[in-house]
C-alpha cells in the first residue's frame, strides 16, 4: 500500500525478512477466545428468546433449546464455558502481565495522530475511495485494530462482570435486584458491539487478501519484512533498530572475547526481541 | 388426552371465613420462607353499621392468565404458559431471579423467594395435579370456597359450580391479562381486594428496549452490511497475486 515505490530488489529483499509479530502464548490465547466466541455467542442468543426481546427468531431458540435439552440445560452451559473463558483470560492476563499483556497493550491501545488519519482513510479505501491517498505510517498495529483492541477490552470486562452477576443471581440479595436487571442490557450490548467489531475484523484479518500476511501471523507467529514494511512502517524501523542494537552490542562482546584470548563470549545481553511490541 | 385441558381456580368468597388452612397447606407443600406466601386471603374490613356489619374475605393466587404479562416480561422464557393445560409455570433452574416478572404481574401474585434467589408463586400443585389430586389450598379447604379444575371438561368442579351462576373476572379497562380465576360474587363485594394495577416496567427493561434492542441491531446490521459490500468489491477487482505481500 506504499506509494513510494520500491524497488523490484527492495521488494525481494524485504520480502526474505522474517519478522516475529505474535507471541505464542498470544496467539493460543487469541484462538482460545475466538473459539469460545464461537461456542457462547450462538448459545447466548438462544438463552435471549426472541418472542420477547426480538432479536434472534423463535426458530433459533427453539433449535438451540432442543439440540441442548432445554433451556436450564442450556443456560447451564453457556455459564460454564462461559466462565472457563473467563478464567482463562484472567489467568493469562495476570500471569503475563509484564512480558505479555503490557508490551500488548503499549503497542495496541496508544492511539497517535497517525492512527486517526489512518482510520479516516483506510475504511473509504475498502470501498474503492480514495485510492491515491497515501495511509499515514502505523506502528504494529494500525488505528484499526487498536480501537478494535479497546472494544474487545472493555467489552470483554462488562460481558465477564454481568454474566458472573447473572450466573450467581441467587447470591444477590432482593435489595440489589437492580444490578441482576441491569446485568442482562449490559451484557447484550457489550457482546452485540464487540461482535459488531468481530465481523470487522474477520473479514480484514481473513478475507481479506492485502492482509493475508496478518491472517498467517495469528498461527506461525511471523510476517515477512515486505508486509511489515508496507503496513507497520513504525514497527518495522524500530525492529530494524533494535535488532541492529543488539548486533552491534553482540559484534562488540565477541570482539572484546577475542581481545581477552580466543573464549567464547558469554551469551549476551538479549536486546528487545519478539512480538506483540 | 387429546383435547387440551382449560385449568381455572373458581372462588367463592361467601364461603371464605379467613381460617388460612390453605395458607398453611401451601407453605407444607412448599416451604415457602417465612415471610413469604404463595396465596392469600384479602378482605377490606367491615363494612355497614354496627349491628349490621359483613365482612368478605378472598382467596387469591396467581391466575394463571390467559394472556400472562409475566411471561411477555421474562428474557429467557423461565416463565411459561405450558401448552397442554395453560398452567403458568416457572423453571427453577433456567430463572435468574431478576424479577421483572414480579414486577409485570399486575397482581402482585409473584415474589423473589429469598432462599433460592428465583421468581416464586403459585404453581397449581401441577404435581399433586399429575398424581389425580388437588391443588394442596384446594384440598385443605373446609369451606369449599376454593376449587379448581378443567373449564372444558362440562363434568368437573369448577364447570358445575360456575353454571348459570354471574361469574366476575378481576380485570379492569386498563388490565386485562384474561386471568383464570373466577370468583362466584357481586363485583361490589370483591372488587377493592383483586383488581389489578399496571405498573410501570423497571428502568433496566426499559433501557433494554429503547436503546439496546435497536443499537446492538443496527451496530451489527451496518457492518455485516459494510464487509459484505467489501468483499463483493474484493470479488469484482480479483487480488494482486505480485503485489500483496
Ligand atoms: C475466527 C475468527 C477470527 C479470526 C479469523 C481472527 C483473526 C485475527 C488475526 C489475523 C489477527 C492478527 C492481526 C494482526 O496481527 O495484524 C487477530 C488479532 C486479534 N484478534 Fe482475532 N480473529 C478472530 C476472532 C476474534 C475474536 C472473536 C476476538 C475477540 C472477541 C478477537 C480478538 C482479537 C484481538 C484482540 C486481536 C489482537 C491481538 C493481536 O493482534 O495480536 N479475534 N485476529
Ligand atoms: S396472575 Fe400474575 S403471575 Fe399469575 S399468570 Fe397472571 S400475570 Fe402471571
Ligand atoms: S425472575 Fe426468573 S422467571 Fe422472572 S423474569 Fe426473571 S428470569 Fe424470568
């Protein structure tokens, strides 16, 4: 998507770069979710029934009851894999707090001038718009994904919180009904917006074919330098960076080894490496 | 059993003199907390002068209703109106104990029980009911006021105790849920003790159908609407096989 143009060589050779874009951990954490999201959001919209509350038809409800045997049976399982998800995000997020979790959130939710511009752009792009213009320069993730990043965030949390309430209502007594009552709205629009932003993101991380590189990444971990370069401009020239960084520190270290008397040089200091950042 | 069974309570307050029996009768069934009660017996005083004074008492229950509000309020369909008999019921196990059909029910017939934390009322015994007998308050009654039964089978109680007699239904302009209860007086007598009142939905509900129902649709409508049309776009150009990365 660059419109200064590179060379056919430039374009080789960024493109035998490998560049690592996601932590392992991440990566299963983010399947994990997204298979739960398969799991929860079909059997949720059942619990909703659709004679009321208009959303899904009664046809659904009805299957979905009836595959599942009922809808005590239903409720049942939705709360369960709903709160092993739960768990396991808390868990992941606790745990890796410092390595994962925080060089995440600092690449991800630290939205800067480039990313709005980014975000006025891109999207008329999609629809054949504005195709001369040039995107501002994104860091690991464009203004995009990082609003996407607060969405699934703070979604995550309100749908965590009121389906623990309604999961555990008879622990809440009569006096606090309301916040059982509230619970049930609060979880519905926190899972219609985020699923609103998956259907944006599923379609740009897999459907996709200028980012097909992304959709890889969220397996094998890496993207090439040719996509990094294109797309993640920042991130690309910090990487390169830091991993000239950390040569020249390790170029210096074998050399003073060789000056001492031909040891080998004790492993270096690792320089900022890996996804994620 | 191929027709479907029409149950109703027929009442007759002239024969309640307040004794409760089958207030204690449903509390063994149920055991229902202390505080707490499925059924009642309401009066509103005295009235006429001294030494001319009656008093009427009247049982009351959930109705059953034809046209339930409570289970129009319920989001999950805990509460139901079962099929074959008409039965206004409460699945323990899927109710999460929110209460909004305690607050639709324009007859305050529903609580939250504060030992399990679900919606509770009157079930109409439907297990005793299962089992060939009454309801535990019918049963119980010395009186006879309370009695319950099938409206379309012309054999049973309830047929026969309403036949050729004025029946009056506890509904007003405002609140008609079709409630299945039948009480053999004058409206003058019974009237203040059952009529109903509409209150109004609790600000949750509301916000639910104002505001969530209509923005999670549209929220969800605008961008499967939105990819869909970028990926028609995406299969019209066809990809750049060499210049994708
Ligand atoms: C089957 C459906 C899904 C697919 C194909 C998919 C695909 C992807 C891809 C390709 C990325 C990497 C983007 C990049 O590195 O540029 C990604 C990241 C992410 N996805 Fe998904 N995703 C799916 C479902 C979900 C769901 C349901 C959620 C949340 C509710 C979610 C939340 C995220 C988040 C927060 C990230 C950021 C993490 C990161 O980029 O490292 N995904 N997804
Ligand atoms: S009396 Fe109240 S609780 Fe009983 S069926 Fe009618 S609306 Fe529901
Ligand atoms: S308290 Fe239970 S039965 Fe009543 S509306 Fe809520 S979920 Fe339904």
């Amino acid at each position: 998507m660059s419109h200064e143009k590179l060379t056919l060589e430039e374009r080789e050779a960024l493109r035998q770069q490998t560049l690592v874009k996601h932590y392992t951990a991440n990566i299963l954490t983010h399947w994990f979710n997204a298979f739960s999201w398969l799991l929860l959001l079909p059997t949720g919209f059942a619990i909703l029934l659709g004679k009321a509350y208009p959303f899904v038809p009664q046809a659904w409800n009805d299957l979905v009851r009836n595959v599942f045997g009922g809808l005590a049976p239903l409720i049942k399982w939705h709360a369960i894999w709903g709160q092993i998800w739960l768990f396991v995000l808390v868990f992941n997020v606790l745990f890796g707090f410092r390595k994962y979790f925080i060089p995440f959130a600092a690449t991800r939710m630290w939205m800067d001038k480039d990313d709005w511009r980014w975000l006025m752009i891109r999207p008329l792009q999609m629809f054949g718009l504005m195709k001369d213009k040039p995107l501002p320069p994104q860091d690991a993730y464009n203004g995009g994904q990082k609003l996407y990043s607060y969405l699934v965030l703070i979604g995550t949390f309100f749908i965590g919180v009121t389906g623990m309430i309604m999961t555990y209502s008879e622990l809440i007594p009569t006096s606090l009904q309301w916040l059982i009552q509230w619970s049930m709205p609060i979880h519905f629009i926190a899972v219609g917006g985020v699923f609103a932003g998956v259907i944006i993101h599923v379609y740009m991380g897999a459907i996709m074919p200028e980012e097909r590189q992304a959709f890889f990444s969220m397996f094998s971990g890496k993207v090439n330098g040719l996509y990094a370069y294109l797309h993640h401009r920042k991130w690309y020239e910090r990487k390169m960076a830091e991993q000239a960084a950390w040569e020249d520190h390790y170029q210096r270290q074998l050399t003073a080894a060789e000056a001492a008397g031909g040891e080998s040089p004790a492993a270096p200091e690792p320089a900022p490496t890996g996804g994620d950042r | 059993m191929a027709e479907k069974k029409r149950y109703a309570f027929v009442i007759d307050p002239a024969r309640c003199i307040d004794c409760r029996a089958c207030l204690v009768a449903c509390r063994a069934e149920w055991n229902t907390p202390p505080g707490q009660t499925r059924i009642w017996v309401h009066s509103d005083g005295p009235r006429g002068t001294f030494p001319n004074l009656t008093q009427t008492y009247v049982p009351a229950q959930c109705h059953h209703c034809a046209d339930p509000w409570c289970v129009e309020a319920c989001p999950t369909g805990a509460t139901f109106k079962r099929e074959e008999d008409g039965l206004v019921l409460i699945d323990e196990e899927a109710c999460i104990g929110c209460g909004l059909c305690v607050n639709a029910c324009p007859y305050q017939a529903r609580f939250r029980n504060v030992q399990t934390g679900k919606a509770d009322k009157c079930s109409a015994c439907f297990h005793r009911l299962a089992a060939g007998e009454q309801p535990a308050c019918v049963a119980t009654c010395i009186g006879g006021a309370r009695m319950f039964g099938d409206l379309n089978d012309p054999e049973s109680t309830v047929s026969k105790a309403i036949a050729g007699r004025a029946v009056y239904r506890p509904i007003t302009d405002e609140v008609n849920t079709q409630p299945m209860t039948l009480y053999l007086t004058p409206p003058d007598a019974s009237a203040v003790q059952v009529n109903p009142t509409r209150r109004d939905p609790v600000p949750a509900e509301t916000f639910w159908h104002t505001i969530g129902l209509p923005v999670v649709k549209l929220a969800i409508a605008a961008t499967f609407a939105g990819q869909a049309a970028a990926f028609i776009i995406q299969l019209l150009k066809g990809e750049n096989e060499y210049e994708d990365a």
